[in-house]
C-alpha cells in the first residue's frame, strides 16, 4: 500500500489559492500546491468511507466508551440507557459516526474477557439502532467475536487498534463484511506500550509499519478503499513523538486512505497544558483536533462532540473560497 518514497504533501488553508492547488484528499479547505508531482491525482482524490458520509471535511467520531475504566470517562455511562442518551446528545451535537468501546487501551489496561466485551457492547448497539439513530457506527475492538456480534446488532465499522495483528480472525470477518477498518499503529499492548517507546525515526517507522498492516489486510481479502490509517497517538508514544506524528501528520495521506486522528483528552494534551483531569482538557483537545483538521485528516475522534464541531464549522467557514 505505501510508496518506497512517500510524498509528504505541504497542506496550506490561506487564501486565495493558486492556479495550481489542488485539494488534498478530497478536503474543500485544506489544499496544497501539486504542479510539478505526476502523483497529484491520487493524492487529492477523495477517500470516501460510508455512501452517506461527505468526504470533503473533517468527521467528528464521537466516543462512547461502555467500560468501568477508560481514561476519560471510565464508569461514566451506568447502563444502555445511559450509553444511548449519550449516543443521541452526540448525533444532536453533530457527531457523523459513533465509536462503540467495551474494552479500555489505556496505558496498563487489563483484556477484557470476550464475553464481558460483547456483552458491554453488543446491547448498546442494538438499542441505539431500536432509538431510530441511523448515524453510522464504529465498534472500538481488537477481537473477531466482539466485531460479529457488533456487526450484526448494527455497527458499520470496524476500529482496531492492533491494526489485524491481536486476532488472526479478525481480518476474515471484515473481507466477508465487506465493511471499512481503521488500522493503528501501537508499540506494544496497553500493558506495556509506555515503558519506555522508542524510534529511530518515529515518522517513517510508524508509516511503514501502517504500510506493511494495510498490505496485510489486502492480502487477507479485504478492499483497499476499505482501509482506514491512524498513527496511534499515546500508543507507545513519548510527548515528542507525538507532536512529531502531528507536526508529520500529512504524509500518512500517501498511503492512500482515510486519516482517523485520535488525540482528545490525551496524556500529552495535559503535560503541554499543565491540565491533570483528562475531562478538563477539552480546549487543548479541539486545539489538535483542528491542526489535523488543517493536514487533511478525515476522521477526528473526539469525546467533546458540539465543542469540536462548533470549532469546526468556524474553521470551515474560514479556509472555504467564495465567489465574493
């Protein structure tokens, strides 16, 4: 899937555009300057996910954790009905898909049981479907059974953050479901990911290991244009190597998918900031939601929905040409 020398797109907002911009991956605000590159068309092209999602801006994935210990908001949703209501604050906030967890990836976590992670997830699907949400959602998981019993009460995608390397099932289930996964990059299990992470090149060594995952997958069946890319920051990642990934973020477009940018609330968030309490780190989290909204990333996964998709529309409203 990667290039053996990856182009890494300038990505520019300012106004007017040049004769020669192109968009880069789709996007209607983010642009970059392709003259003299013959690969400019696969690098603008869209990256489409869903039928009925755009793919000329950014998409707000709002987080639903159902677990007694993630991070942010661990223990925070009681029961199903607790984990709909939140469901339908984030689709009236303007969330465009859903990502459904039942087990925490946190730094240390312990595996959840394959039973415990159905049964944590499976039923908040289903009632979020039986609520009439039609928003498309995405099941946060690392295991085939999990992803099924997803699937079938509803789920539209996959989110694996062991990027097909945690269940060798997994990828077989998603080619017969024909339905699109995202793949992260992480050095090491939650257990033991920040003990110390290192990289020569944390730039390149994450892309080619992206690289290498999504050949995987392609190979055991599943679509190309089914694939979607995230660098996986936290996930055996020091503060520098995080805002490295960020600062490099555009050139993950030249593996030819989707970016999903999972940065909110995050340990680095609050070590730049000086902010303790993961859920009192909104404002530093729609800070970088909207920089890899300026690379061109097409999914940002969030857990403050209306704040980052108010932002959002002020961003949009900014870097779009008008015929005035």
């Amino acid at each position: 899937m990667g290039m053996t020398h990856p182009l890494h797109p300038v990505p520019r907002t300012d106004l007017p555009r040049p004769r020669g911009a192109r968009p880069l991956a789709g996007s209607a605000h983010v642009w970059w300057d392709a003259a003299d590159l013959a690969q400019a068309d696969a690098l603008s092209a869209p990256r489409p996910i869903l039928p009925a999602l755009p793919t000329d801006r950014p998409l707000v994935m709002g987080i639903v954790n159902v677990t007694p210990d993630s991070f942010s908001d661990g223990g925070t949703l009681g029961d199903v009905a607790d984990a709909v209501a939140r469901a339908r604050a984030m689709v009236a906030a303007g969330a465009d898909i859903l990502d459904i967890g039942g087990e925490s990836t946190r730094p240390g976590a312990a595996e959840v049981p394959v039973k415990d992670e159905i049964a944590r997830t499976a039923p908040v699907i289903a009632a979020i479907r039986a609520a009439g949400v039609s928003t498309p959602i995405s099941i946060d998981t690392r295991k085939a059974a999990v992803a099924d019993a997803a699937l079938k009460a509803g789920a539209d995608i996959v989110n694996d953050v062991s990027a097909l390397s945690w269940d060798p099932a997994l990828a077989r289930l998603v080619a017969e479901a024909g339905v699109p996964i995202c793949l992260m990059h992480a050095q090491g299990t939650p257990q033991t990911m920040q003990k110390a992470p290192h990289y020569g090149d944390v730039l390149i060594e994450v892309y080619d290991h992206l690289a290498r995952r999504m050949d995987h997958a392609v190979a055991q069946g599943i679509a190309a244009d089914r694939l979607i890319s995230d660098v996986g920051i936290g996930f055996g990642k020091t503060l520098t190597h995080n805002l490295t990934l960020l600062k490099g973020l555009a050139l993950f477009h030249s593996l030819g998918a989707p970016i999903l940018l999972g940065a909110s609330r995050k340990r680095f968030i609050g070590t730049l900031s000086g902010v303790d309490e993961a859920p009192l780190r909104m404002p530093g989290s729609v800070a970088v939601a909207l920089w890899a909204a300026a690379q061109g990333a097409q999914i940002l996964r969030v857990h403050d929905v209306a704040e980052t998709v108010q932002a959002l529309a002020l961003w949009r409203a900014m870097t779009l040409e008008t015929d005035e």
